[in-house]
C-alpha cells in the first residue's frame, strides 16, 4: 500500500513540477501505517499562499509541509 500511495503522491507533484507550480518535493514515511509527510518547496516567482492551496487540493491539506 505504501508503494502506490507513494506513486500517487509523487506523480502528481511531478505533473505540478512540470507545470512550474512547484521548485521540489520530499517525501517522506516515519511508518508502514501511517502517512506519509510531504515536504513541498514553492518556486520564488509563485506566490506563496498560490502554492499551498494548490498543493493542498492536490494532496490531502495534513498531508504537506511548507519550506
């Protein structure tokens, strides 16, 4: 179950990487059965509160961190 939640997660910020919505990601599992923590870094020329509510959309809102 985590390889494909970690599929999910990864292709869809790779897509949003693309896309120029984000610089890098990180993800990261403390445990088999809990969720994982996603570390996202928003790009300079995005704002800010622009990539938090994007991200959130995409991912569950608990699920991301902000660097």
């Amino acid at each position: 179950m985590g390889k494909a939640r970690h599929l999910e997660i990864s292709t869809r910020l790779e897509i949003t990487k693309r896309h120029g919505r984000v610089d890098d990601y990180r993800i990261d599992w403390s445990g088999a059965f809990q969720p994982p923590h996603v570390t996202v870094k928003g790009r300079t020329t995005v704002p800010a509160q622009v990539t938090k509510n994007y991200a959130s959309a995409l991912l569950a809102p608990d699920l991301v961190r902000w660097i």
